[in-house]
C-alpha cells in the first residue's frame, strides 16, 4: 500500500494548511528541534551549558538540515528515529 496517498479529497473538511504544515514529517521534526534549542537555553541559564553552546546547538536546530526521507527509510519500524 503507498502511505503517500493525495489527501486532497476530504483533509479540507476536516483540517487547515496551517494544521497540515504543523503536523507533517518537517513540522514534526521542527517541534523535536524547537524542544532541543529551548532546552540548551534553559541549560544555559541553569548554568549546565555556556552560552555560546546554546546558541550553536540552536543554530544547528533547523529541519532543513534534515533528509526526513531518509530518516523515515532508516527508521524501520521502530518508534526511535535515531539509531540505538
């Protein structure tokens, strides 16, 4: 079966472009790195990281630097997107 099926035909009854954008692979993925960069900034102000640490990762918490084909073909199966 393709997963990737055209949802054109009923998803504008029932949701918007901007809830479509949110919850597709990139929105999803932008959440996970949205979630780190906060984190390195409240570690900062705890005083576990300096700064400059958490203005690099933040920097680096883009989801254009991510391939989510890839991530979704590596994935196999299990719930983790990253290797163990």
């Amino acid at each position: 079966m393709n997963a990737r099926r055209s949802q054109r035909l009923f998803d504008p009854l029932f949701t918007t472009e901007r809830m479509r954008e949110i919850f597709s692979d990139h929105g999803r993925v932008q959440s996970m790195l949205d979630f780190e960069a906060a984190l390195a900034r409240a570690e900062a102000h705890a005083g576990v990281l300096s700064f400059a640490a958490a203005a690099a990762i933040g920097a680096q918490c883009r989801a254009e630097r991510f391939d989510v084909e890839a991530l979704a073909a590596r994935r196999g199966g299990s719930d983790v997107a990253a290797d163990h």
